[in-house]
C-alpha cells in the first residue's frame, strides 16, 4: 500500500470545463429532461400501439396486466437511452434555445 509522503505534491486534478462548454462529467439536466419525455411518449405510443397489452402467456390475470404496463415503460426508456426517434434531441435543442444556450 503506497502511503503519500507529508508535504508531497496533490496528485493533477482534471481542470474544469472551459465557460460555454458543457462538463463531460456531469450529466447535462436538460438532456436528460428531454430523454425522459421521449420515454413517456413512447411509453404511450407502445401502449396504444398494444406492445404493452397483456398476451395472457402466463395464464393472465391483473399482475400480469400490470407486469406488461412496467414491460412497455421499459422498452420505451431503453429504445429513448439508445437514441430513440429523434425526439429527445429535437426537445434538448429547443430547451437549450429557450434557456440561452447554443443550440
């Protein structure tokens, strides 16, 4: 195990993000905001497409009904994290205006 010596150097932090430029480390709250809502429409376009109706594979009954609601909101978080349709991008790029920022 390496002790550091009393009076030794601070090992180099990573200087932050220039002003204007988002910090690659820190999740941007917009972004994610804009993601969310595309998972909650796709979510609901899911649903009343019928991807998340229950196929009564398991003998049917409201758990499963339940179980295939969380099924499509699943899906839909994941396909929205993977790019989605386009949306999230659109909504990012129109909060970023609306807040000031370089879109």
């Amino acid at each position: 195990m390496d002790v550091p010596m009393i009076g030794a150097p601070a090992p180099a932090m990573k200087a932050a993000a220039p002003a204007g430029r988002p910090d690659p480390l820190r999740p941007d709250p917009l972004r994610e905001a804009a993601t969310r809502f595309e998972a909650v429409f796709l979510a609901e376009m899911f649903a009343h497409a019928g991807l998340g109706a229950a196929q009564q594979a398991n003998g049917g009954g409201p758990g499963e009904e339940a179980f295939s609601g969380m099924l499509a909101r699943e899906w839909a978080e994941s396909v929205a994290k993977q790019g989605g349709i386009g949306l999230s991008e659109r909504i990012y790029q129109a909060l970023l205006t609306r807040e000031g920022g370089d879109a």
